[in-house]
C-alpha cells in the first residue's frame, strides 16, 4: 500500500480498514531506511498513527502542520511523495531529516530546535487571519519540548486568540498527568461537539446584552465553571486556566478516533489543545524498552539492534565525562547542569557518582544559564554541558547574567565545529563567533583529549567565564608528547619554522599537522601553532612570529565572520608586518547536511584542500617578492649609472 501513497488524497481514498496496516508497513518502511542509513527512530516509530491522522484531518497543503523539532517528521515526509528520496536520507544534497520549506509544499515551517512549534503556528495563524485566509495551523509539540520556555510563552499569546489555532501535545513519557477515566472522556466529548459550543457562545453573547450586570455575571459563570473543574480535578486545568480549550488524553494509535476530534476541533474559534498519549519505539521492542538509546541511530542491525559502526576510540564526550568526574571526587563544590541532554552531553555518569550535585532542568537552555550565574555567585563551580549549536539560546544570559558580573561558570560546548548528517540547524559553526564578541569571556578549543582535561581543569579554576569547546566524534589521541602547562591567553607552538605560520583552532590542530608535513616535503619550512585560546588571543607570540613569517594560515571549524581568522586579520593589519592572511574557514552561510569529511572537502577545510591553496598563495607571494628584488636591483643599477654619468660629466668640466 506504501507504494500506492504519493500525496495525503492516496491516503483519503484508502480503505480505512487498511490503516493499521498501513502503518505497520510505515514501521517497516522506517526500520530498513533508518538502520541503513542512521536518523532518528524512536520518535518516529511513535507517531505513524497520529500522523495518518492529521493528514486524514487536514487539507494538506493548504493546511499547515508545524512540527516541533521535526525529528517526528518521516512518516509525514513519506505520506507527501517523498519516500524514494529516503535512500539519500540525511546524506549530502539528500533528504533532510527535518522538514524544509524548499524541499516540499507541505513542509510550511523549517525546524530543528525545540520549543518553537507554538510560537511559529501561532504567527501562521495571525497571518491568516489578517489575510483573511481559512486554513488551518497545526502545531505538534512533545511533551519535553513543553518544557521549554518559549512554548509557554507562546500559550500566554495563544490565549487571547479568538481564532482557531489547534496544538496536538504528543505526550510519550507520562509528564503530564493522566486521565481521570470516563469523566474527562464524556467532557471531552461533549466540549468539541458544535452543539455544546454554539450553546455556550450564544448564552455568553445573550448573557452579556443583560443591562447593569451581563458582564459581571458572565464572569461569575466563568469562575464557577473553573472551581467546578478544579474540585473534580479535571485534567489539563493548566492550559483551561490560559483559556485554552483542554481535550484529551486520547489513545495515539486509534486513528478513527484522533481523526474525529482533530476534524471537530476544527471547528472551534480559539485555541485547542489535543493531548495524545503515544510510544516512543513504538513496534520495535529495542526502542520501546531503550527509546533514549534509540532517538538518534547509526546504522545498525534490525535483528540485534546493534549498531554497525566501527568500534572508534572513546569521543570527546566520553573524555569531558570522565575529566570532570575525576575533578568533582576533588572538589565537592563542581556541579553539573544539562538541558535535556543528560547522556548526549556525557553527563550520565556524573549524575550517577553525584545525583545530588547533577540538575537536568529540560529544555530550558536560558534558565540552565542563568541559574549557574546563580550558583557561581554562591560559590558553587557549575559546569553547563550544551550542545554548540544549542547555547546559542542563551546568548542573552551568557552576557548579562554571566560575562556582565564575572561569574566562574565553565560553558563544555559539546558537538562544536561541523556535526554532519543533522545539517543547517544542528552544526555547531557559530560559539567562536557569538562567544568571542562577550566582554570577559575566555574562550578555549583543545586540540585532543589529553589538552580537554587540563583545560577543564584550567577552566574551573580560572575564576571567571570559560567556554571549552570539542567536536562530536573521537577524540584525537595525536601530538600527546606536546602537552605544555597551560598559561592564561597563551599559545602552544608545537613546531618552530620559517615563512609560513599555520594558527589552528582545536580539532583543526589535526588537520593543520597534515599541511605541516604537506609543507615540509615541499622543501617549505613551516611553524605549527596550536592556538588554545581563540579568546584572548596570544597577541604577544604572534607579533614575534610576524617578524619572520610572510604567511599565516588560521584553521577553524566556525563560520568566517566573526571568527578567530578575522579578529586575527584584523589584529594583523595594524602591526604592519606586510604578511599575508589565508583564513580557512567555514563560509558566511548555512551549511547543508553530509558527512562531516565530504562537508570540509567541499568546503576548503579539508587537509588537501588548505595545503593546495597554501602551496599557491606562497607561490605568489614568493613570486612577487622575486619581482619586487629585480625590480629593485634594476633601479639600483640605473641609479649607479646614472651616477657615473654625472661623474663623468663634472670630470670633463
């Protein structure tokens, strides 16, 4: 039946005895694809039915469905056409695994950050109703995406809508309470049907026209209604109490069901809120009992459950994990504090030596920050654990409630530089930028796992704000015997040379030891520099080294504006030291998904790619300095002879 279903009208026109079926072919649809190539599939396993459901509710693409985060999204992207693209699935120029606007018609919002689903339906939705259009907004949003800051604020906006706008919560984990049996059904059902809802809105409007005490009478009503609810515990009473109409908790795998009160909510004229109890992993017994070790896969064995990639030595995360954890059997007053990402972050084992000094606050990245400063300024050592990509949130509070007073909180930026398959909204490009322009922020990039824990030793100690950054992946074991003590604002200089001068930032250490040998079989004699502080910058090294070196080269996985290459360009320019600059770095855009080496290749970040456009930039300058030489003797000649000849002349006078 799969085969048969290029658009949500296939699916309409199926016999609706056929949908579990369908959806059992989904699951094995999902399994072959994501074991194949990687991507996310618990969450997906979850919500097959309640997506048939909504594609069966909706006028899709006229209607919009906004997903939150959007790693839910493969059985919508399989429902809308899409399905022979899963065998490029999170490849480079392939499939996204998140919804793109330019990919599909029924992609209406691209995602891949939590907690904006709300916010973004709700902008859709005042769109539409100032345009005077009639679509409907769907925003679907889990329940640890609930958790986020930002949903609330969005439900604080809903709630003076007098439009229709529906929010489907897709509750997989139990965060909000269940129901409390066959009362909150029959309300539930008596609260959507267009009777009940044309009574209660044609006794407010005959109730308000009462002269001297409509509207006050009306009010009473409301708030009796409201403490009724509250003695009978009538579940979802936060979101009544915004105004929001509250239905649910429905089973996520009756689809006939779903899809009734999805089409009846349709009808209301404002918001509603549609709570759906779902699976993560569901049909797949691996991801049911493991759905954290199942949310995002490698590829792997669908027998087993095994992944099949090569055993790799231990990841930068795993040397973070056990760094810090040595440090805190130490020192009693390091903490650690991580949104939502626990075993991401590598904080899983912290919080089992020390669950009383570990604090997960959701996703929650602006509060995680805030509440270090709080802690640094009572005395505690915090350390926030954060996806790159993902402290971005919190730039408000990095400079205000952190940088502005000086607190000590070390910032470990997990998954910094290119991350590869997740693409544009999960690569980490942008911290060296975004840290680097905060006064007071001290900003490090180790360049392998012995160099991350003593920098994180550094940190904690340092007594002010400290961000250390590391990629995703293995952590490189290479240059272990160069392992200098760490000083404040200085570099490493692992090799000395002459004329060319190679500034690489963290992981790019490796890389710029591959053009260093590149270099040294040219016959060119090079100095290696790893730099370690991006910010401040080891200004004092770097104007010796401008003394004898015509050329630099500085290597970084961040984006170029902003970047360690352009502040140490610009520094460079008002020493007037005459050298060139080459900053190899990623360009001034957003870069797509691919696995991480084919992405620096296509990118000029890759070893081979540095050293070529090296090898020509000395070439040239080399080139014109030859020039300049002969220039420079031809005019010396001319001017000596220019002198005989005046000699000459003054002798016959």
């Amino acid at each position: 039946m799969l085969e048969k279903i290029s658009s949500p009208e296939d699916l309409k026109a199926l016999d609706p005895g056929k949908y579990q079926e369908l959806a059992a072919e989904i699951r094995q649809f999902l399994l072959e694809k994501v074991s194949e190539h990687g991507g996310h599939l618990a969450s997906n396993l979850g919500v097959v039915e309640l997506t048939m459901a909504l594609h069966l509710a909706l006028d899709l693409p006229e209607d919009k469905i906004v997903w939150d985060v959007g790693h839910q999204s493969y059985t919508h992207k399989l429902l809308t056409g899409r399905r022979d693209d899963f065998d490029s699935l999170r490849e480079y120029g392939g499939l996204s695994g998140f919804p793109k606007r330019k990919e599909s018609q029924y992609d209406c919002f691209d995602t891949g950050h939590s907690s904006t689903s709300i916010s973004a339906g709700l902008g859709l939705v005042e769109a539409r109703d100032r345009l005077r259009e009639t679509y409907t907004v769907v925003s679907v949003i889990g329940d640890g995406a609930l958790s986020g800051g930002m949903a609330y604020e969005a439900l604080n906006n809903a709630s003076r809508l007098k439009s229709n706008f529906i929010v489907v919560l897709n509750d997989n984990n139990m965060s909000i309470s269940e129901s409390t049996g066959g009362f909150s059904r029959y309300l539930s059902g008596i609260r959507l049907g267009s009777g009940y809802n044309n009574l209660k809105r044609d006794v407010r409007r005959g109730l308000s026209k009462v002269p001297g005490v409509g509207e006050s009478l009306v009010e009473n009503i409301s708030q009796a209604k409201m403490a009724l609810k509250q003695i009978m515990m009538v579940p979802g009473m936060f979101f009544e109490n915004l105004d929001i109409t509250y239905v649910g908790p429905i089973d996520g795998y009756n689809i006939p069901q779903m899809v009734r009160i999805f089409e009846e909510a349709k009808r209301i004229d404002r918001p509603v809120l549609i709570h759906v109890k779902t699976k993560k992993g569901k049909g797949y017994e691996p991801a049911e009992r493991y759905p954290a070790r199942y949310h995002g896969v490698t590829p792997f064995d669908v027998e087993t459950g095994k992944s099949l990639a090569k055993a790799s030595s231990p990841g930068y995360t795993e040397a973070f994990s056990r760094a810090l954890c040595r440090l805190a059997e130490k020192d009693e007053r390091i903490v650690a504090i991580t949104a939502a990402m626990t075993e991401g972050t590598g904080l899983k084992r912290f919080a089992s030596l020390y669950p009383d000094r570990f604090y997960d606050v959701g996703i929650a990245e602006e509060h995680a920050v805030t509440f270090a400063a709080g802690m640094a300024a009572g005395g505690l050592k915090p350390v926030v654990a954060v996806y790159s990509t993902f402290l971005q949130r919190a730039y408000d509070q990095i400079l205000h409630d952190v940088c502005l007073q000086k607190l000590p909180v070390v910032f470990a930026l997990d998954r910094a530089g290119l991350v590869g398959s997740d693409g544009e909204t999960h690569h980490g490009m942008f911290d060296l930028s975004y840290l680097g322009s905060i006064p007071g922020m001290t900003v490090f990039a180790p360049k392998n796992r012995y160099e991350l824990r003593d920098g994180l030793a550094f940190g904690l100690n340092c007594g002010g704000p400290f961000a250390i950054r590391y990629p995703r992946g293995s952590a490189w074991a290479g240059l272990k015997e160069y392992r200098a003590p760490i000083e404040f604002g200085k570099s490493e200089v692992i090799f000395y040379g002459e004329g060319i001068a190679l500034l690489a930032v963290g992981a790019m250490v490796e890389t710029s030891h591959a053009v260093y040998e590149g270099l040294k079989e040219a016959g060119i004699s090079a100095t290696l520099v790893n730099v370690r502080f991006v910010k401040p910058m080891d200004t004092e090294l770097f104007s010796e080294l401008s003394k004898s070196h015509s050329l630099f080269v500085t290597m970084e996985e961040n984006v170029e504006t902003g970047g360690f290459g352009e502040r140490f360009a610009g520094w460079l320019s008002g020493q007037d030291s005459g050298s060139r600059v080459i900053k190899a770095a990623l360009p001034d855009g957003f870069v797509e998904q691919g696995g991480t080496e084919v992405l620096k290749t296509k990118l000029g970040l890759s070893a081979e790619r540095i050293l070529e456009r090296t090898l020509k930039v000395w070439k040239e300058t080399n080139r014109k300095k030859n020039n300049r030489s002969k220039n420079n003797k031809h005019e010396n000649n001319g001017k000596e002879n220019n002198r005989k000849e005046n000699d000459w002349k003054e002798n016959r006078k």
